[in-house]
C-alpha cells in the first residue's frame, strides 16, 4: 500500500537524480573554455573516482531531503513569493555545496563560473517544475466527493480550499442524514444519500471518493459507498485520521489531508511510463510515415464530397474528460444532424449507434472505413496526450449519456486507444455486452505484451478489413 508521502520521497529521488545530471553538465559547460577545440571528448573520458561517485550519491540525497524539508514535493500553499523564496534558498544551498566539494577536492576550473551556470539552471528547473506542475493540475483538477457531512467533511472541504486550491475541486456531499442536521456550508453542496451514489457516479466525472466519516458508527453505510465506488472505478482515499495504517511522520512535518487506499505498484508506474514513450514514438514515426497518405486522401475526400477534410467530435476519454477526436471525413457534412432521422434504423445493442448500409457514408467512406484509413488522423491525439496507440475505443457523448449502469464508467479508467482488443476480434459483428467485456478484460489485464500483441493483431485485422463498418 502506497502513500502519497512515499510519492514525494520517491519524486525527491528522481528530482536529485536529475540535480545532480544538472551539476555534472554545468561543471562540463564551465570547463568547455578551457578545453581545446576538438579534445573535449578526452575531458568526457576521464575516470570517476570513487571519491566523486561517493559525492554524486551523497549530493542526490542532499538535493531530495532539502527540498522534501523545503515543502516542495508536498500540495502546500505557501503562496507564489513563498515558493520561489524556498526555491531560491534551496538551490543557493545546493550550489554551496557543489562549490564546497569542488574547492576541498581541489577540483581546478572556473568554480565561480560553474556555480552560476548550476544555480541559474537549478532555479529554472524547480521554479518549472513546481509551478508548472501546479498549473497542469489546476487545468484539470482533481475532481473529489466527500463521503460525510459532519465535522470531518467541513475539515475536509476547508482543506480542499486552502492547501489543495486549484488543484482540486469539490462536487459536493453524499450523506444519509437530513440537510437540516448539517452546516450550512455543508447542506448548500448536498449532493444526495448512498442510494444516489450509484446515479451521481453515472452522470458526472468523480476522481475520488473521499472517506470522512466516523468509521466505528458508520461503517456499514462507509463499506457501501466504497463498494459502489470501487465498481466504477473511482478511487476512494481517507481523511488520515481515520486512516487505520496512519503514516509516521514527525511533529514538524505537516501531515497530509488523504492516505492512498489503492495500492500502485512500482513496475506498473514503469510500464504506463513506457507505454506514454512507445505512443510518443510510435504517433511520431506513424505521423512521419504516413504523411504521403494523409495528402492523397485530404485531396481525394475533398475533391468527392463537399465539406471539411477531418471530422472533429468531442468523445470521452481518460478520467470522463471530453477531448476533440479527429478522423477524415467518410460521411456527408451534415451526417450529424441526420441521425436523428435514423435512430429507428439503429442495428446495434445497448447505447451503440450502427446501420450496416448507413446512407450517410460516402463512396470513399466506405473504402476509408473498411481499410481503416479514416482513423488515421488520431495519431495526433496521441501524440498530444488524449489517447494512446491501445485502449478501449473513445466513445461520443451522445452513446455514454445512454448507458445505464454506473459500472460502465469504468472503461474510462485508462486512455482510449486507436486500437484495442475489440477492434481485433471482429469490431462491429459485437455486440455491445461482448465489447465492454472487452474493455474491462483489457484494463484487468493489462500488460505492455498485451499491447504489443494487440498491435500486431490489428496489422492483421486491417489487411483483412474484419468487421469494419
């Protein structure tokens, strides 16, 4: 079971591994001068001793536990001046003691030189990484339920004000007392009892469930939510403390509002970091590679039908969020407007919307469409971030407002993909059940060799053209 302070030490580690790459790249650029013009790589080849291997160990650690202690790694609100001040103080701290080893070692170069070029690297660094961080987070904020609507649960939204403002917001709360019971500040965001939990987790996009309850007298009430809430795929964290397991953490350490509940194992972090790089890299080359392809079909989509070359739809995504997938056009323009009439024609199970002879479709659609061509265009959407090469297919607004369980929301707990198992085996001859089976036997299931298989399926079930529509 991992806590969110484990995160930060680990954040610190990798922060100070990063540091010290900063301070080893400005001791080269420092010593550049001095070195002649072609025998820099005899000055890259010289051999580390055991003395600064030692410090490269002893400096990492330096660099996390300063800015650990500093409160950089942490969702404290210390204001802007009072995290560029902590910043500044940290990387001037850091910078003395480059210069106290490089002096005591008797280390020859321009020490003065260095220790500007690393402190004005240093700073830029920290200053992007803990404000840009935080503006990404405020972009698109934690979106959280409270659990409770008693003490606990105002503690828990004073919380969310101060310390995580921005970067998390509050829907409201699910309690199974009378609003009258409760705080004013408390009844004006009631949201409705457990019973509503199951709706309100269908119709809106929750982040976490937070747990502030008094566990010894609500437990069962407690054990129900998070049940409904586990089934969607929300994640439930605990006020710390209520939190059984209670993190150790010193009195000058200011503690956290939430314990993680759900356990996130190291290599599982590893794989989702190479799978965002393979996406990168695989949307990039497909991208490069493809680029004749996407002229000669630009040209012929607009030389065959009127209207816009790429089709723009807002689809849901990772965590519900709405994004603009691209695809070429392979329907008349005003297709959209022409499904209404068509709904009657509907051939597919559940919230799905198919017409094997959809008039709607072009001549070149339907070669698009069935040689997969029209999907081409989503390469941008994972290069930018908003699907990746597989997962479960991004569905339209209008098919997910139709579902009827709260259980479906769960597909929306990794990125949609370009491709995914239902794509390989056999797309629209599915019906809707087998299809969310699917996607949750891909997110149980998940692997990066499931992945790479997936992607050599779909190379076959494109040459074939099996059940494209």
């Amino acid at each position: 079971m991992r806590s969110r302070l484990g995160n930060h030490r680990r954040l610190a580690k990798v922060d100070g591994s990063f540091a010290f790459a900063m301070a080893l790249a400005s001791v080269v650029y420092g010593n550049s001068a001095r070195v002649p013009v072609g025998e820099l790589h005899r000055f890259l080849e010289m051999r580390i001793t055991v003395l600064n291997a030692a410090f490269a160990g002893l400096f990492i650690l330096m660099w996390a536990y300063c800015f650990e202690a500093l409160g950089l790694y942490r969702s404290e609100h210390y204001g802007i001046l009072g995290k560029l001040g902590r910043i500044v103080g940290g990387c001037a701290f850091m910078t003395a003691s480059l210069v106290f080893y490089l002096v005591t070692s008797r280390t020859t170069g321009p020490t003065a030189r260095i220790a500007v070029i690393f402190f004005s690297c240093s700073v830029l660094y920290e200053v992007l990484r803990v404000f840009g961080s935080y503006w990404i987070a405020a972009r698109d904020p934690q979106l959280v339920v409270i659990l409770g609507s008693g003490s606990r649960a105002a503690m828990a939204w004073r919380e969310i004000r101060t310390r995580h403002r921005g970067t998390v917001k509050l829907l409201g709360f699910v309690d199974n007392r009378p609003t009258s019971e409760m705080a004013p500040i408390v009844a004006c965001g009631f949201l409705g009892t457990i019973e509503d939990l199951s709706q309100l987790l269908l119709r809106n996009a929750v982040d976490e469930l937070l747990v502030a309850l008094p566990m010894k007298s609500c437990y069962d009430m407690a054990q129900q939510a998070i049940q409904i809430a586990e089934r969607v795929g929300v994640r439930v964290v605990y006020m710390q403390d209520m939190y059984i397991t209670t993190l150790k953490q010193s009195a000058s350490r200011s503690p956290e509002l939430f314990s993680e509940l759900v356990p996130i194992h190291e290599h599982y972090v590893a794989a989702q970091v190479v799978k965002r790089l393979m996406d990168i890299v695989g949307s990039l080359a497909g991208l490069c590679l493809f680029s004749p392809v996407f002229l000669v079909v630009a040209l012929a989509v607009k030389a065959t039908s009127k209207g816009p070359v790429f089709f723009a739809q807002s689809r849901f995504g990772y965590r519900r969020r709405l994004f603009r997938m691209y695809k070429f056009r392979s329907m008349v323009s005003n297709a959209q407007e022409l499904m209404a009439q068509l709904e009657e024609k509907n051939e597919a199970s559940g919230p799905l919307f198919k017409i094997r002879d959809d008039p709607r479709i072009t001549p070149l659609g339907r070669f698009l469409r069935a040689s997969s061509l029209d999907e081409l265009p989503q390469l941008w959407n994972v290069l930018i971030g908003n699907m990746s090469l597989v997962g479960p297919r991004p569905m339209s607004v209008r098919d997910v407002l139709l579902f009827s369980e709260a259980t479906l929301m769960r597909r929306f707990t990794v990125k949609p993909g370009i491709t995914g198992l239902w794509q390989v085996s056999g797309r629209s001859t599915l019906g809707f059940e087998k299809w969310i089976e699917m996607d949750f036997n891909y997110i149980d299931r998940w692997s990066l060799a499931l992945d790479f298989q997936i992607l050599a399926r779909t190379v076959r079930a494109v040459l074939k053209g099996t059940g494209a529509v």
